[in-house]
C-alpha cells in the first residue's frame, strides 16, 4: 500500500485509479458509509452503496443526507480526476432535487458524477443516483473551487 506522501507528485486521476485498483486506502467517508468507488476516468466518477437501517431517518426512510453524500462525493471526485499534481478543489456549492426515497432492501445504489465545466478557478459537475433498476432517485450539480 502506497503512503499519502507518494501521491503528491500525482494528478486526481492517477490517485484517484489508485484508489480503485486497491493500492490507495479509500477515503474514510467511504468506508464509514460502506461507499465503494467503482470507476473513475478523465471527467467522471462512479460510487455506490447498499442503504441499510444505520442510515434511517426517524420517518423509516434512508436520510437525504446520504443521497447528499453520494452525490457530492461522485460529483467532487469526478474534478478531481481532472487536476494536475499539487491542485486540490472543494465544494462550494451543492445543490440537490430529491425525487424518490432510498430504502434499506432495495440493493445496490449507484452514484454517477460527470464534469461538465473545468475551469482555472471553479469547476462545475453534475451527478445523479440510481436505483439497482436505474430509476433516478435524486440528481445535482456542483460547483467546486480550485486550490492552487
């Protein structure tokens, strides 16, 4: 496994394919969510989980804040593939249209982010979550500030 030190003379998409292939640990949010990051390429992520009770909200429904995290993560990671060495980004903008409820049982969800701007200074992306059957349950876009 490669240290974090070795990833610094790496682009977003190099440390982000390191990740996939095993050979970078994943991010924490990930595994504290039980997120996977499936696939990664130039402009693009793709994320998924199995919702379960730990996620319920007090209404029995998985809460939209892990919707939020999905998206926000697939949306994010998805710039990042698009940085050179020693850049860093952050969202500053999240914006998210909820149109059907996650439910523990309904299997697999699946997190795609696409970028549709890069820019010097911010770049937009836009995601959206389906369901195993590839129902939309929620979508958004992003705006992310480049650092550096």
């Amino acid at each position: 496994m490669m240290a974090a030190i070795d990833v610094a003379p790496r682009s977003g998409l190099e440390v982000m394919r390191l990740i996939v292939a095993g050979e970078l640990p994943p991010p924490p949010i990930a595994e504290l969510l039980g997120m996977e990051i499936e696939e990664v390429g130039d402009g693009y992520a793709t994320f998924s989980l199995e919702p379960d009770e730990r996620m319920l909200n007090p209404i029995g429904s998985v809460h939209g804040g892990i919707a939020a995290t999905l998206l926000d993560s697939c949306m994010g990671c998805a710039v990042h593939t698009t940085l050179p060495p020693g850049v860093g980004y952050t969202t500053a903008q999240l914006n998210l249209h909820y149109l059907r409820p996650m439910q523990p049982g309904m299997g697999r969800v699946r997190a795609v982010g696409t970028v549709l701007h890069r820019g010097r200074t911010q770049s937009t992306a836009e995601g959206k979550l389906l369901d195993s059957r590839d129902r939309l349950i929620s979508h958004g876009t992003t705006t992310c500030l480049i650092l550096g």
